[in-house]
C-alpha cells in the first residue's frame, strides 16, 4: 500500500475510532444508569476516565503502540462483560478488529517482529 495513502488512512480510522471512543465513555458520565445492568454503575468515572485516556494515547502517532495495546485490553474486558451477562459481543469484536487494523495500518513493523 503506498505510504501516503496508507497515512491518510490510519488517521481517517483512528479519527473515527477516538470520536467513537469519546461518544461512549461520555455516555457513561451523563447516563449512570447505562452500567447498572452490569453491575458496574460505582466504576463508571473510572472506566470512562481509562477509554478516554487508552484512546487519547491511541490516536497519537508516538503513543499509538501503548493505545492499541490498552484499547485491546479494554475490548477484550468489555468482550467478557458482555459475554457474562448475555449481550451480543459482535460489536465489541469488531471494533477490537477495528483497532488491530489501525495499529497495522499504523505500525506494519511492529506487527513485523512479532511475525519473525
């Protein structure tokens, strides 16, 4: 993939998966109720405090490995969350994809010397 392309495209995805990120977690600060399902209204300030903060460092070029690592960390909490109280886990899989995708479009090398 040439380079500018694949640039333009990592910002473009990163950008929507930020403002993705931010929509969420801001709902968790305005709807307490919207954990209370899962038990996990008394978290809510710090989980939302950490998706921000994870996809902060994930959108920024030189924290972009640190963000990727903690977004799939999160994703994959949010995967068994949803996995233990019965909801679909489709979409945190696809937005856990999502991130991969960026962090390869991003940092092919990273990915690289996992690969060797």
């Amino acid at each position: 993939m040439n380079t500018k392309i694949r640039k333009i495209a990592g910002w473009i995805l990163a950008g929507l998966l930020l403002a993705l990120y931010i929509y969420t977690a801001s709902g968790k600060f305005i709807n307490p109720a919207q954990l209370n399902g899962m038990g996990l209204a008394k978290w809510r300030v710090i989980i939302a405090l950490g998706e921000i903060t994870s996809a902060l460092l994930f959108f920024f070029p030189r924290t972009n490995i640190i963000g990727t690592l903690l977004l799939s960390a999160y994703m994959g909490g949010a995967i068994i969350i949803h996995m233990s109280h019965g909801y679909s886990i489709m979409l945190p899989v696809v937005v856990l994809f999502l991130v991969w995708a960026n962090g390869f479009i991003r940092n092919p090398e990273f990915f690289v010397k996992f690969a060797q």
